[in-house]
C-alpha cells in the first residue's frame, strides 16, 4: 500500500525550480504562527480573556461603589474594597456550562434599607452597563434580583452565585444562546456562542450585602481580526518582504551559483571550457563544490589524453609486430614453394613477433593491475626485509646489490609485492643497461622513507631523462625492452602514496629516488 502511494506521488510530483522550493518553504514557514493562532486557538483565547478582565475590572469597581452607597457619608473599612483577580480562562481547560438559565421567583424583600440602596446603586449600574455593553445584575444576600432586570427573581442556586455569596468572586463561561452568526468563517471560532459571567461579592464591614453579576459575549475572533486588519496587514507585507529578500540571499547564495555551476559542467562534457572560480556571494558549500568539479575535470582531462596517448601507444607498438607477421604470413602463402632456409626465417620472424606482442600484453596486464592497486587494498612490510630479499634473489654473475639501510627503519604502509616490483624493475633495467653495480640507500624522514637507488651504468642520456616514465618509451627495442616498467613502478607506489622521481646521473650512473609512507597507527 506504502509503495503504491510512493509510485502515485513520484508520477505526479511537479518539477520544481530551486528557487520556488525555498519561496514555498518560507512562506509555509511564516505561516506556521498564523495558522497556529487560529487553529490552535492562541489568538481567540487572548481575545476571551480580554473580555474577562473586563468584567473582572467592572465588577471590581461596581462592588466598591455598591459598598460606599450602602452607608452613605460614612467611612468604609479598606478591608470590604474588592482586589481585581487576573485572568484565568483557558478554552482547553474551562468547562463550559449551558446556557444561564431564567430565574427562579424571588421572595418580597422587605427591609426599606436594601430597597434604597437599590435605587442610588440603580443609576451608576445602567450607566456602567450602557458604556461597556455588558449585562449588569445586583442580587441581595439571598440571591434575589434587586437592580438589571424589569421582573424580579432569584439566581441563588447559580454555582457562581453561591461562590460569590460565600465570599469569593467566581467566573465561568457558559454557551450564549441568543448568539446569530454576522461572519461566514464563525464556525472556526470555539467562542463565537459563548458568554463570560463574572460575580463578586459586596463586602461591607466583612458582611456580603449582596453580589455583582455580570455577563457579556467575548469579543469575536473575526470581529478582532477585523478591528486589526491594518495591523495585520502591515504584519504580512512585512513578512512577504523578508521572504523576498531571504530567498535573494539563498539564490544568490545557492541557486545562481549551481545553475551556474551546471552550465559550465556541461561545456566541460562538450569538450571545451574550464570550470570557473566560485562566487565570492555562494555559501562555503558550493565553493567547496566548485572546487571540487574543477579537481574532477582536471582528473577527467588528465585521464582522457592518458588514454588517447595510451591508445596511440598501444596501436603504434601493435602495429609493428602485426605488420611483420602478416607480411610473412603473405609471402608464405603467396610462395608455397619456398625454399625451407627462407621459410625457416619467415617462420622464426613470426614467432619472434608473436612472442613480442606476449610479452607486450603482458605488460599491459601488469600496467592496469599497477593503475588499479589502489583498489585492492594496502598492507606495511619492513623495508629492510624487502630489499635483502631481492638482492639475494638477484643471481645474475657479475651484477651485485650493495644495501646501505639503517636496522631502525620503521614498517612502511606499502605492500612488501609492490616495493619488491619496483626494485626488481630497476635492478633489471641496471643490469640490461651494462651496469655491474647497484646500491640502495635509506634515509628516514619525518612520515616518509627515502630509497635512493644508484648503479654504475652509463647513465641515461639527457634527452631521454623527461620520457623515462611515458609507456612504452625505451631504448632497447631492438632487445625486447617494452617501454612498461618504470610506468608499472610508478603506478604501483602511486596506489600506496608512494613516488618514484628520477634524480638524473650520478657519477657512474643513474640514480632514483623512492619515497615510501610511514605505517601510522591512524
């Protein structure tokens, strides 16, 4: 099922520019807030606790003014002053109750005293109620209705009443409803049918005389967004204008640079053009790959005239032994009554040319073995070991080996195969040169080992010193030299971090430099 929804998405999934991936991802970003505020409902909850500390407020100061009327020209003990309490609805966690239902009958109030203060509380209750919008009840000790409403009754078994008739102030929300909608989108709104009811308590000379019931709709989450509107709306241009200018920075920064990047990777793959600089605007990363496509061309170049130089080689020392065989193999055929002395010698030709192209296939072999060493993996030998066995192995007469390394020298990190190849080829290339002497010296320095090889031939000629390591370059053709040894030599120590350089001629003969990694525990 999984992969049958990845298949559809992958199918249908547009193409997208860099550029509107990030403006997408910016502006979904920056929508997070406003989105939160109206599903989450962190907007509509202020706006219901605005409303009330409003009653909260209200009812405060109503409570204090019904407590001054009631002893009129007297002073008033601070301890029957209310203290407004701080917000502390929360739509997640309140209950909501039903709507506040109508009030049960009252009983005749009787006593003169509460009726007068009724009637001087009245005027300051209207007017309050008038400014503010909210619906303002005065209830006696007993919960009858004594000021907000034409016919009397009683709230007394209102779980708020009875709170506040207990002394302390008291809010709930109940559902309102007498609420129409006026917006299309109310239905969003968890406040729209609600109403906050807030009592308190009047308080004279630490007696309740009676309670302070207010009631009014919170303020409406649309109703809100539209007093706003400017704020908002400034508040979204600035936020577009910061999204436009963050994803110049990151085109700048990204996008430009690796469109860039590919126009030139694909005049390099055309064969023409290098790889330019980074721009100085892109970020650390894309330099770092710009570098790294330059590296990768530069290898790519060097490879490619490697192998049509390779190529080239290989067809020219090719061509010569195949030319000779199927020009012997012509005359042969086209003359079957050749004479057996000069069939004999067209025959030898052949085999000699045969066993050229052996030996030259060989080489090869060994060559790309050499180049792809790197992959096989490495390992650490003695070098000390290494060399004694090769000398020794050496039993040539009149050629000898002469060592000259310190007993101190550490392993290296190259296979004990590979530096064997490498010597072996310089001792056979010292002995077809006319050289009887060899010597290998060894210097530590530092991570490295230094083999200098010298022999006491007659050297190499200065013209031929720069083409010692090109394949197939020799010049002992005419003796079965194929030109592949100092090239696999080479090639070997490469894979391993190794060098082979030629230091030119000593004063009896030629002379090499090997360098060789030290084996570190890292």
């Amino acid at each position: 099922m999984i992969e049958r929804v990845k298949r559809i998405v992958r199918r249908h999934w547009p193409r997208l520019r860099l550029r509107t991936i990030l403006l997408l991802t910016f502006t979904f970003v920056a929508a997070l807030p406003g989105v939160g505020a109206l599903f989450l409902r962190v907007y509509e909850n202020a706006l219901v606790r605005q409303t009330e500390a409003a009653l909260v407020a209200q009812g405060a100061a109503l409570a204090a003014a019904a407590a001054v009327e009631w002893q009129p020209g007297q002073p008033i003990a601070s301890s029957s002053l209310p203290v407004a309490e701080a917000p502390s609805i929360d739509l997640r966690l309140t209950p909501i109750l039903p709507d506040r239902p109508a009030p049960h009958p009252g009983t005749r109030i009787e006593d003169r005293r509460m009726l007068a203060w009724a009637e001087r509380v009245a005027p300051v209750v209207r007017l309050t109620g008038r400014a503010t919008g909210a619906a303002i009840l005065v209830l006696d000790r007993r919960g009858n209705i004594l000021v907000g409403l034409t016919g009397r009754g009683n709230h007394a078994d209102l779980p708020e009443v009875r709170m506040a008739l207990a002394g302390h102030a008291a809010t709930t929300v109940r559902r309102n409803r007498s609420h129409r909608p006026a917006y299309i989108g109310e239905w969003l709104s968890r406040a729209a049918d609600l109403c906050i009811h807030h009592t308190r308590p009047i308080v004279v000379d630490g007696r309740i005389v009676g309670v302070i019931l207010l009631s009014q709709p919170p303020r409406a989450l649309f109703a809100g967004l539209d007093a706003d509107r400017g704020k908002i709306a400034i508040g979204i241009l600035l936020i577009f204008m910061t999204l436009v200018i963050l994803s110049g920075l990151l085109s700048r920064g990204i996008v430009r640079p690796v469109e860039a990047l590919g126009a030139a990777t694909r005049i390099v793959a055309s064969g023409g053009g290098t790889v330019p600089d980074a721009p100085t605007t892109a970020a650390i990363e894309i330099q770092a790959l710009y570098r790294d496509f330059g590296s990768m061309a530069e290898a790519i170049e060097h490879r490619s005239r490697y192998l049509r130089d390779f190529a080239h080689a290989v067809s020219h020392e090719f061509k010569t032994p195949l030319s000779g065989i199927g020009g012997a193999v012509e005359l042969l055929q086209d003359h079957p009554d050749m004479g057996v002395v000069d069939r004999e010698r067209f025959l030898t030709n052949i085999a000699s040319d045969a066993a050229r192209l052996t030996l030259l296939v060989s080489r090869l072999l060994d060559l790309a073995r050499a180049d792809m060493a790197a992959a096989m993996g490495g390992g650490t030998c003695d070098v000390a070991d290494v060399a004694k066995q090769v000398a020794d192995a050496d039993t040539r007469r009149g050629f000898t080996v002469t060592l000259r390394l310190p007993p101190d020298l550490p392993a290296v990190a190259v296979p004990a195969a590979a530096i064997a190849s490498v010597l072996s080829c310089l001792i056979e290339n010292s002995g077809q040169a006319g050289a009887s002497h060899l010597t290998i010296d060894g210097r530590h320095h530092g991570r490295s080992i230094a083999l200098t090889v010298s022999d006491d031939g007659p050297g190499i000629p200065p013209g031929d010193r720069a083409r010692v390591f090109e394949p197939f370059f020799t010049s002992r053709r005419t003796t079965g030299g194929t030109g592949l040894g100092l090239p696999i030599a080479r090639s070997l120590l490469a894979a391993h971090r190794g060098t082979i350089t030629l230091l030119g001629n000593g004063k009896d003969g030629a002379v090499f430099r090997i360098t060789l990694p030290v084996q570190t525990d890292d």
